[in-house]
C-alpha cells in the first residue's frame, strides 16, 4: 500500500507540500499529475472513499497549488468530493490509505486537519460564500492574499452559490471562482446551464473555427499574439450568444473559459494571468470525472464513491459469502414501498436533490420516470417545489439525507407547516452514518423537526414499520407535514407483509419489566431489547417500548409509565438537547404529583467524528452492552449522581 514510504515516486515523493511542487520546473507538472492520479487510484481502490471527483481534478489541483502561494493564498474546495488530491499535495499522502477510518483522515476538508483546509465542506454550494468572507477578511485587516474559490461536481445547482456570486458582483472584491464542468455530481447534472455549456463546447463549426485560427496564429510570433488578440475582441462581441459568459458577467464577473480542465501547462498560464486582475473573475474549465482511470470514466456514477474494488476491472471485491441471507438496506426498502405506493395512488410523486441512488428513487424512477423529480443539490428548492406541489392536491414525497435536509428548515416551517401542506418526507441516513463523519451524520432531525408547529415524526423499529409508516405518512395522515427518519445500513430481516396504518402518536410496549423503563425510538429499539436481555441477566428487570413517534408523544402511555416506575431512560441515535428525550422530559415535567426520575441517552453535545457505526455507537454507549452499562449505572446509583439530566 502507497503509506509505505519506501515506494518512491519520481517527483511526487519529493513533495510534502506545496512548496516543494512551485520549486519544480513547469515542465515536469504533466508527469506530477499522472503520479497523483496513480496515488489516488492505488490507495483508493484498496481502502474505498471518493473516487471519480478527485480523479477528475487533479490537473486543476496541481496547477492551483503551483500558481498560488498557499497557504498564505486562500483555497476553498467545494464539498470535498474533489479534494483528494489536495490532501495528496499538502502534506498528508502518507495518510491517504487511512481516509474515512476512525482516527484516520476526513474523507471531506476539514480545517482542525490541515492548515491548507481554509474552509470545512461536507455539503455543496457554499465554496463562492466562504471564499467571499475570507476576501472581506482579507480587506478588511489590510492584507493583499489572494482567494480562489473551486466550485463542481454540481455544486452550482444550488441557490446559495447564485446568492454570493451576485454579491461578488456587487462587492467587487478580487477574488477567483473557478467552475470545475464536468457535467456530473454524484448522479449525472441536472443543472440546465450545464447543458448549455456541453451545447457549446460541441458546436463543430465554432470550435473548428477557434481551434484553426488559435493553431494558425500560434505559429506567427508577435503578428499571431496581435491577430488573437483582435479575435478576442471580436469573440467577445459575440460571447453572450455562442458561451455562458454573459450569465457570468452579468453578475459582475470577469469570464474567461471554457478552457481544457486537464491541460495543466494551459491551466498554469491562464491561473498565472487573472490572478492579477482585479475584482471577481469566474475561470470556466471543463474536466472528466474519473478521468485517467478507465473504469471511471465509463461508470461516473457507480464510482462516484467506492468501497474495496479490482484496481484492474474498477469491480467491487467480493464480501464474504455471509451465513445467511443479509436483510436488505433501510433505503431499498423505502424505494420498494414507494413502487407499492405509487402503484395504488397516482396523487404520489417523489423529489430528490440529486441523490436518486443514494435514496433508492432511481429504482422507483425506472417505473414512473415522470413521478420521480430531480432537483439537483438544491434541498430548500425541493421542499418548496414540494410545498408548491401539495397546494394543488399531489401528495409529494421528499427523499432528502437527514443531514442535507437541515439546509431547509425555513422551508418546511414557512412553507409547509405553515399552510399545513400535505408534503411527506423520508428522512434518510438518519441518526449515526459512519465514515462520512459529522458532516453527514443525521443527529439533529428530531430536534430541529419536532419544534416546528404541526409536524408529525416518527421513526421506525425495523423495516416492516417503515413500510406501515410510509403508507400512513401517504395515504391515512393529511392534517400536514410528516416525517419518517430511517438509519443508513441494513434493516433487521423481518418477514415482509401488506403495509397497514399505524395510529398517530401511538407507541408500543414490546418487553414487559419491573426496575426501569426504556423507551427508544427508531433504530434504538431493537438494541434498548438486546439490552434489556442482557440487564436481565444481571438481575435487572427492564420494559422496553417502542415510542415510534418523537411528535405527537403517546402520553397515555408515558402517563402508565410514570405510574409505575421510579426510574425511565429515553434512548435515541439524535441529539439529547432538544431530542426525543428532551420531548418525554417537557411532558412528565409538567405532571403533578408523582413524578419518575428520568435519564436521557443519546448523543452528547458534541460532533461526533468519523468511523464505522459500530466503532460510534460503542464509543457512545449505544450498543445493547452501553446501554446495559447507562441503565445500571442509572438503577443503582443516587438521583444526586444525576441532577443534569434527572427530573426530580
């Protein structure tokens, strides 16, 4: 593997930083590139991680590191997707094969890991916003940085980058945007600008006529460099019908492109000169995703993100042939129930923000292609699409990560809970996701969404109650928003059965105990009943319920609990502050007389860093043995122990 330092390259073993790459000749950059492509290829087909971005990038990313003096200029590299081979570059190549594992690298920037990282990404879109603050920044304190900002790989589907490059406009401050085209995101584009773009950079007759003439020229020395230069001029008369320059400089932008994202001697010249222009310029390069790497380029999608794959083939290595049957993931589920679903209402359709693999709407999309609606890396746009939807009687249902979802909370206040809008949304990568780390981990949904006036949440045991709770989000519950969040990974391998409706607000016991109560929600459920059977065994007697709702709350229910125990414990995979648990606390702390002393377990108040679910959840205590340990702990101590989190 490349971590072994004796494998040497013959320039890039030499650079352990930037510096070390501006002290190379401009000549020898081409044969770098091709050495940070196989770095990347060696070490990520092996560990995993993502892939066809960084490989479309690595041009860009060399001469970016060649031109400016980073770190003293400014870098921000949108979502992270594409920063593999920054992380190569500065300093941190010896670290590659460690990326995504617990205590090993970010898979995203992340500013606590390297002075190079100016700005942490893990959701698209805000590269232009971040790297307009830092040239604010830098005016401000008198100081004469440069900012570049590298914007793709769909990251200009979303609102937030048109917001700040109008502000760029207005603001005037020299700054860089360089839009990295490769058509893609993680799913192919589905941003109409981006069309236009591919229109013209394969319009034959303009781009033979450029090439010959750019060709031509070449050869004639100071006459050439004149002759292109009135081109130019006369090319530019023409820009806002034949380039997406007028959008751009309408903006207040100086545009130059589109120019050969992997030509790197091209890139280095044309950094090189509007890094001394002043105010906004927008450089347009047009790049392949998976570019150098065979089985990239022909599958963008599938190798958007890899596990362990054939280096070779680009394959995914055969897992172990497990025991038995492996029960299906929670999102193959949801995109199966949705196919049921639909079949039987043909008021339902589905939105995504340009995950449709990633949710499973791609596998409902092959069945209704005119149901399933992308809209792009744009999730405060898809719930008000929905919102819009609604109004005129289609029940939509968004398919949104739970993380990603955060981006639009304005929009499911304002614009659904508001004018209690049937508007149904499944909550995917709910609670802890692993390797993608704090970015992307889905801990403040039951929070951030049981606050809003009007809202249903639920969260089901397994994947036979997702079902039941998707058909009653859809088809029995109309009085307005309602959210269903479900766990990344593999369900627990109930039978399959006809969906049924669930009663709103109501909860279930599934254990029966003496000592304490426990009451989880979602994925915790079948874990709080491993930990009960192991309380059990040492003589504690456990009840476990299934809550199923964080809102409404089955206060028939709490009420019974209330009664006839001293001691409940709150389980959930979401923040404690503001959470499910918090939800159960407001409730018995409004009761008069008896009360029991509650504990509440989840997440603490921190973000919770990168490594596999079953590394977090027993670092958090919230596997079966953790809870068991928190229970007993909470059993057979004193309420004092406790007076933050107890009622008393």
């Amino acid at each position: 593997m490349n971590d072994d330092s004796s494998f040497e390259y013959k320039y890039l073993s030499r650079i352990d930083d930037p510096s070390d790459l501006r002290k190379l000749p401009q000549s020898a950059l081409g044969e770098v590139c091709a050495e940070v492509r196989e770095y990347l290829v060696d070490t990520i087909t092996k560990v995993g991680g993502h892939f066809g971005a960084g490989l479309g990038a690595v041009e860009l990313t060399v001469a970016l590191h060649y031109v400016f003096n980073t770190p003293k200029d400014k870098i921000v590299i949108d979502t992270g997707h594409q920063g593999y081979p920054h992380k190569i570059l500065t300093g941190r190549k010896h670290l590659l094969h460690t990326i995504k594992k617990k205590g090993g690298l970010s898979g995203f920037l992340k500013r606590a890991e390297s002075e190079y990282d100016v700005f942490g990404a893990g959701h698209a879109s805000t590269s232009i916003s971040a790297a307009l603050g830092l040239a604010t920044a830098r005016d401000l304190k008198g100081e004469d940085n440069n900012v570049v900002a590298v914007i793709g790989d769909g990251a200009m589907t979303g609102g937030l980058a048109y917001e700040a490059m109008n502000n760029c406009g207005v603001q005037k401050r020299k700054m860089i945007v360089v839009l990295n085209d490769n058509n893609m995101s993680i799913a192919p584009n589905v941003w109409a600008i981006s069309n236009y773009f591919t229109e013209i950079a394969t319009t034959s007759t303009v781009h033979k006529i450029r090439s010959n003439v750019w060709e031509l020229t070449g050869r004639m020395e100071e006459l050439g460099d004149r002759i292109r230069k009135l081109v130019s001029r006369v090319e530019g008369g023409v820009k806002a019908i034949l380039t997406p320059g007028m959008l751009f400089e309408a903006l207040g932008f100086k545009y130059y492109g589109p120019i050969n994202g992997h030509n790197v001697q091209q890139l280095v010249k044309t950094l090189q000169f509007i890094k001394s222009l002043d105010g906004p310029v927008l450089l347009h390069v047009t790049t392949q995703k998976g570019k150098g790497y065979k089985p990239a380029e022909k599958d963008k999608q599938f190798l958007h993100h890899i596990g362990k794959i054939d280096k070779i083939t680009g394959k995914a290595v055969p897992a172990p042939v497990p025991a038995k049957p492996t029960p299906p993931v929670y999102q193959k589920v949801f995109g199966e129930a949705m196919i049921e679903i639909m079949q039987d209402n043909a008021r339902v359709a589905a939105i995504t923000a340009a995950m449709p693999d990633g949710t499973s709407l791609d596998m409902v999309q092959e069945v209704f292609p005119d149901r399933v609606i992308d809209v792009g890396i744009a999730e405060g746009h898809a719930v008000t699409c929905a919102a819009g939807m609604a109004a005129e009687g289609v029940i939509p249902v968004c398919a949104i990560y739970s993380s990603f979802l955060q981006r639009a909370f304005d929009h499911i206040a304002h614009d659904c809970a508001l004018q209690h809008l049937h508007v149904v949304f499944a909550l995917d990568r709910a609670g802890l996701v692993g390797a993608d780390g704090p970015t992307h981990h889905g801990v403040l949904d039951l929070a951030y969404l049981r606050i809003i006036q009007g809202m249903v949440v639920m969260a089901p045991k397994d994947e036979q109650e997702l079902r039941d709770m998707l058909y009653t989000a859809i088809n029995c519950y109309t009085g307005g928003p309602v959210a269903v969040r479900y766990p990344r990974g593999n369900a627990l391998g109930v039978p399959k059965e006809p969906m049924k409706e669930i009663a709103i607000g109501k909860g279930e016991t599934l254990r029966h105990g003496a000592d304490v109560a426990i009451v989880a929600i979602g994925k915790m459920v079948s874990i709080a009943v491993e930990s009960a059977e192991l309380l059990e065994q040492h003589g504690i007697s456990a009840e476990v319920v299934n809550a199923r709702f964080a809102k409404p709350l089955d206060t028939e229910l709490l009420n019974d609990l209330n009664e006839r125990f001293d001691k409940i414990v709150t389980v959930e995979d979401g923040q404690i502050e503001g959470g499910f648990g918090s939800a159960v606390l407001e409730y018995l702390g409004t009761k008069q007389g008896r009360r029991a002393e509650i504990l509440l377990h989840g997440i603490p108040d921190i973000f919770v860093d990168h490594g596999t679910q079953e590394e977090l959840f027993s670092d958090l205590e919230l596997d079966a043995e953790g809870i068991a340990n928190v229970v007993t702990r909470f059993v057979t101590s004193s309420q004092a122990e406790h007076s933050d989190v107890v009622v008393v």
